[in-house]
C-alpha cells in the first residue's frame, strides 16, 4: 500500500489526465507518481471463416503503421459491450449477434490507470449500412487466417498487446489445449 | 501518414513526458495528438522446474497488487537485456547464462511510444549475493506452474499485458502447438 498524500492535475486532456502525486510508501519513505489516467477501451476479436478481422491503421506516436484488432476508446461511464460493438461496426462493417468478455487487462499498470477489455464476437454478420468511422481514422481491414495471425504475433508484424492477447486466446482456443 | 505541424510540452517527468502535437491528417484536416512519451521497459519470462518467477507488488494507479513477470524501465539508451538481467537478479534473485527475446509490444500504441520487451531466461540459476531493489520497491517474489499461470490468466488473477502474452507464450510452447 502507499497512501497518496497530495495529487496534483497537470494536465487535462481529452484523452488523458496527467497527474504527478506524493505517496508515501510502506517503508515511511515519500515518493512522487506521475499517473495517466484514461477513461479504458475496448476490443473486439471477430472471427469469420477461420480468419481474424484486423484493422490497419497509423499510429502518431511511433509513426508506424500497426495491426490491430477493432477497438476504441471508452467514454466516462460507457457499456463496455456497446462500445466494442460499435467499433467493430464502424470500423469493419459487421457486428455480432452476442460478444463475451476474454480479457480484462491493464496494459501499463506502472503509471497508467487503463483498463482494456477484450471481447470475443459470436456470430458475426455483415451489416448493410454500417456505422461510420471518425473522419479522422484512415484505416484498412484484412482478414487474416487464425494461425498466420498467430505466426505474424511471433514474428514480431503484429506488437499492439490487445490484439497480441485475442491472437494468442484464438490460436489456443483453436486447438482446444 | 499524419504530418506533425506543431508539438507543445506539458510534462517533463521522471518516467513520462507528455506532448499535445498538432498534426495534419490524409484527409486534410488538423488534428491534435495527445502523446506520452516513455523510454520503454523490459520484463523477463524465467521459468524454473516447470514454475514461472511472478512477483506481487503494489500498483498505486489502480490501488491494487499486480502479478507480474520481473520488470523495469529502461534508462534511454540502455541496454535492453543488460537492463532485463538486472531486474530478475533485483527482484527474483535469480540470474540466467543467457536471454532470448521472445516478444517486442506496444502496450498502448494510440497514445504513447513506449516499446515492451519481454526476454525468456535460459538456464535460470540462483545468485549467491543477489543485487538489491529500489528500497521504494516492496515486492514478493511467487513461482507458479505454467498451467496454473495460464488459468489465472484466463481467470483474469494476472491481467497486466506483458506477463499475460509471457505466460500465453510459455503456455503454447510447452505444448509445441
């Protein structure tokens, strides 16, 4: 444990909150922890025909192209399920009769708050019109055989961890071990 | 692609900076990028009679213990295996002849730069006077069968992305699927 003593907002973002705090920790010692807190997201893995639905896509950051399974950013108290079906929808053009949660992960605990939820997609249909994407997003969805996903997570072609997390889950799956 | 315009500082921390940039994206329009940037880390799958080497700490940004394969942040510039072999012996006590690199992530690619590196020890042995931890760092150290590290996986026990894809990938590998 380690009691927070001041939180001080440095930044307030639309995506994320900064914050740098005073703990002090078990050992009586104060320490400062810069946290990002961010509201969670979402991600779908749909499967049709033995293939994963993935989105190509550009990320600023690392100004790299990643793939990725359909995902999207939670608002402030939003259904986690409509929220990754909705993405799904938007950014692939189908949806799902039901989903089931897989995985409920954080993908940074060190200094992040983030919460990420995986979602499998049952059933999955096309829809005739679909959601739109955010003008904004510019991406590209590939349908990728189960176990060429699988080899593209070992090879390094795929590295966003959700996405790394479902391909592991199917490719276990898939085999039933 | 998105061509950066403007990129303005808000925190320049110990472990993170945070950028808000402003970019152009293909469709014309300008956009702004909330960006952590981070040095990135690395984490180490060690596995000694069939257990794999867990440690249980404290996570201040969701109040809650984590378990979690050994783990660090890089310095910039530092070696990422010399850096990996010095958390396992800080936090484990245990060392290895040598390390193989088994994933390269991005645990969160929308918003932050940070790279993960996860190594896998080979002929993991115990250190006679191992290095110390950060004296801020109260952990304990847990060694837990494959299997029963990947139903606490499945079961949502371990939900910290690294250790998830080091224990899914040991999971897989011991059954040579």
């Amino acid at each position: 444990m380690e009691k927070k003593i001041d939180s001080h907002l440095i930044y307030d973002g639309k995506i994320i909150k900064v914050y740098k705090d005073t703990v002090k920790c078990e050992n009586g010692n104060e320490a400062f922890r810069e946290v990002v807190r961010h509201h969670g997201g979402v991600g779908v893995l749909a499967i049709i025909d033995n293939k994963i639905l993935l989105v190509k896509q550009y990320r600023y950051p690392n100004a790299t192209d990643t793939l990725e399974i359909p995902a999207g950013k939670l608002e402030l108290g939003e259904d986690t399920k409509l929220c990754a079906l909705r993405e799904l929808e938007e950014e692939t053009g189908y949806s799902a009769k039901s989903i089931t949660q897989i995985a409920k992960f954080l993908p940074t605990p060190g200094y992040s708050d983030e919460w990420l939820y995986v979602y499998e997609a049952n059933d999955v249909f096309k829809v005739e019109n679909p959601l739109n994407c955010d003008e904004d997003e510019e991406i590209e969805v590939v349908a990728i055989d189960i176990d060429k996903a699988y080899q593209k997570v070992v090879n390094g072609e795929i590295f966003d961890s959700k996405t790394m997390i479902a391909i592991m889950h199917a490719y276990i799956n898939k085999r039933k071990i």
